[in-house]
C-alpha cells in the first residue's frame, strides 16, 4: 500500500511522479564530480530521509565488535530496498549507520523495514539502532537544501553522491534531544517490525593489504562557497592519486587477496541477520549452508567454473569493479591500499590544508579490510561495501569530529595528529 500524507495541502495516495527520479537521474561523467554541487539535483520535495547509525558505536568498537557494527549499518540498507526492488533507491554507507532516501508511497514499509533491522541489532549483536525519516519538503522549507548525484561504479552499479546542508541538519534532528521525539522511526499500534534481509551476505574473508595498510580517509571542506568547496576536493583526490596512485594501483581489493572464508565465527553475522526472528535450527542449518557454499564455491574459483546461478569464473573481477571504495555525502570518503610512507606523504599535505583552514579530516589504518555485501543478482548486480577491519570510516569520523571542534575555536594548531589518535583510542 502506498502511504498517505498531505504535502502543501495535497493527499499523496499514488505513486509519485518521481518515484525513479534516481534510475533516471543523467550519471556524473566522473568521480570527481562528485564534490561539485553544479552536477547535483535537488531531490523530490516529497521523498523521504532516512538517517540510521549505531548508538555508541565507538564504544562497541572498543569491545571489539566493528564487525557487528558494520554489518548492523549495512542491514539498514538491504532492508529498505527489499521494500520495493522495482525502486532504485540513492544510499550511502557510513559504516557504522547509512543514509538513503525513498519516494513517498514506500514511507510506510520502509518505516516497518527499519523497525525490523532496529529489532535484529538488539537480539542479534545487543547493539541499539537508532532510525528516523524526515521530509525533504520540511528541509526544503527551512533552505536546508538536499541534493544527489549517481555515480556509475561499474555497468551494473550505480552509486549515489550526496550534497546539501539538509543531510547533516536530518541527521541532527534525528539525533538530538529536544528534535527525537518528532523524526525518530518507533513501534505503535498501527507500526510493526517487517524487515527483509534478502541479499545480505558476509562471506569474504578480512582482505589483508598487500602492502602496509588499508587507509579510511574523511576529508571535509571548510570552504565559504561551492565552487571553493569543489576546487578543494579536487586538489584533496589529485593528491591522494599522486602519492597513493590511480583508483585501479590503491584499489583495497585485489584477487589475489579475495578468499571466501570458512571460518564459521566469520559466517556467524550474515546467519543472524539472514535467519532473524526464526528459530535456532534455522540458524545453524543456515550457517551449515554458508559454509557448504563457500567450500563449493572456493573450488569453483580456482577451476575458472560458471554455474547457471553464478558465473564463478567473472564474480571476483565484478566484484572489485563493484566496490565502494569511495563515496561522497558532503563529506569525502575513501579507502585505500598503501605503504606506511605513503600515509605519511598524504598526511603532511592533508595537515598543510588543515592549518590553513581549508579542511578538516580523519583518518584511520587497519591492516585489513572488511567486505560487506549487497547481492541482487550473482551474475554481475552486487554491490559491495569495503572499511578497515578494526575501526575504519567510524574511528576516522571520530578524528574529523575532533579536528572541526578545534578549527571552530580558531585552534586548529593545538591538535597535532598523535594527539588526536590517541583521543580517538580513549573515546
């Protein structure tokens, strides 16, 4: 059932005319344009927001369960969009939580969809999901202004890119104390969990670099205008692709490096999203299917086979082309493969911009990567979602955080990187 509202005193009971305003959204010509706001379109005023993130996420990462974050974060997605596949849907991961926005006949089942991933994070991993939805009319209203653009990753995958004040101002209202109460998705009696996490799959092993590290990288521009804005992230990538070289030479994915795991504790994850609200048999029996597959599916890879399901023999090739490596949601976010002296280089040049005011960043180095993915179909439709291992996007937005607050008391010189690491290790 489409749901019903009144926008600027009209009831939306039908399909709104923009229901694929992303599917026919005309793509970016390239990733770097993605920072730039010129090529973004102002979404509908009679979508929806939705902004979803792990409560305490730090602190759950300190206990050693990134891997539960990520994969909680990742559900919100694959939740909504089993609402209606018919829908292309604009989503940007985050790695602890993501961001999305649906026309307004899906507002109804996604609010469903995000009480049921809500319910699966508490009685799967004990971790508190919080959800919200705001219209991007009331946005608009107050000139927060909510704009996207698509990405063509690979012949198969589309990726959003998003800009706009009113992301950052959703994401507040949703969060804040005194705005909660009015944006936060909740039960009642006419609001039940209904979440479907068909295509959720965990099943790579930890992706260890092939040289020192994997690097998550958030790169925020404090420019006054959004030519400045975009002139900046443009100089932020060029140099990232001087020191660490072009997206295909710091791409954190190889095939060499790509194993399905059979590590059962690994497998673990997808099994409890995949069997939630069922009974123990049907995780175990589950469990027993991924590990079964991944052994048949290792042989298949190694001979170069194609089953009618899966052609085995291109999946790891569509897979890298498929990764979101790098992504762009008013902040610039990014993941990389390279050497300790490679880290040091981009991080003088990142500390120059810092100190002149022009960006804030954050950063983080793993030893590993971790895959989560979104399957739609095993022949070429897979998306797939890389952050480091131990911390990623998540530990490196605590760092960004940390240097914004010193940029906005005019103190950006009393925050060296090692002390804003170690803050990050004891937050």
């Amino acid at each position: 059932m489409p749901s019903a509202f009144v926008l600027d005193g009209r009831p939306i009971t039908e399909h709104s005319p923009h229901r694929h305003f992303f599917r026919n959204l005309q793509p970016l010509a390239s990733f770097e344009q993605a920072a730039d706001l010129s090529f973004h379109t102002d979404l509908p005023a009679d979508w929806w927001v939705i902004v979803t993130d792990v409560v305490n996420s730090t602190n759950a990462i300190r206990q050693g369960k990134y891997k539960d974050v990520n994969t909680t974060g990742a559900s919100t997605i694959i939740a909504v969009i089993n609402t209606d596949r018919s829908v292309e849907l604009p989503y940007v991961f985050g790695g602890d939580g993501a961001n999305l926005a649906v026309p307004p006949e899906m507002e109804l089942a996604a609010r469903e969809a995000l009480l049921g991933a809500k319910e699966m994070a508490q009685s799967a991993f004990g971790l508190e999901l919080r959800t919200g939805m705001v219209r991007v009319s009331e946005l608009q209203a107050q000139s927060y202004w909510v704009k996207v653009g698509k990405y063509c990753q690979s012949e198969h995958i589309d990726l959003a890119t998003f800009s706009g004040s009113g992301w950052a101002v959703a994401e507040r209202w949703v969060k804040d104390e005194s705005t909660r109460a009015r944006y936060e998705v909740r039960a009642s009696d006419s609001l039940r969990p209904n979440a479907s996490f068909e295509g959720f799959e965990c099943r790579w092993q930890s992706v260890r670099s092939s040289q020192d590290h994997k690097l998550c990288l958030l790169v925020a521009s404090m420019a006054s205008s959004p030519s400045e804005h975009a002139a900046i992230y443009r100089k932020v990538m060029a140099k990232v692709s001087t020191i660490y070289g072009d997206a295909k030479a710091s791409h954190p994915l190889t095939l060499a490096n790509l194993e399905l795991t059979l590590n059962p504790w690994r497998l673990l994850g997808e099994s409890k999203v995949r069997t939630q609200g069922k009974s123990l048999w049907s995780l175990v029996s589950y469990l027993a299917m991924a590990i079964i597959t991944n052994r048949i599916g290792r042989w298949l890879f190694s001979h170069h086979k194609d089953t009618k399901q899966v052609q085995w023999s291109k999946y790891r090739d569509d897979m890298i082309r498929n990764a979101d490596t790098r992504k762009f949601d008013g902040i610039l976010k990014m993941v990389v493969d390279g050497t300790d002296s490679q880290f040091e280089r981009i991080q003088k040049e990142l500390e120059d911009l810092y100190h002149q005011n022009l960006i804030v960043y954050g950063t983080h180095r793993s030893k590993e990567a971790l895959i989560t993915c979104l399957i739609f179909s095993y022949n070429g439709k897979h998306a797939h979602f890389v952050d480091g291992s131990d911390g990623g996007y998540a530990l490196a937005a605590v760092e960004l955080k940390a240097r914004l607050q010193l940029a906005k008391r005019g103190k950006p010189n009393q925050g060296s990187p090692e002390s804003l690491a170690q803050g990050r290790r004891a937050s």
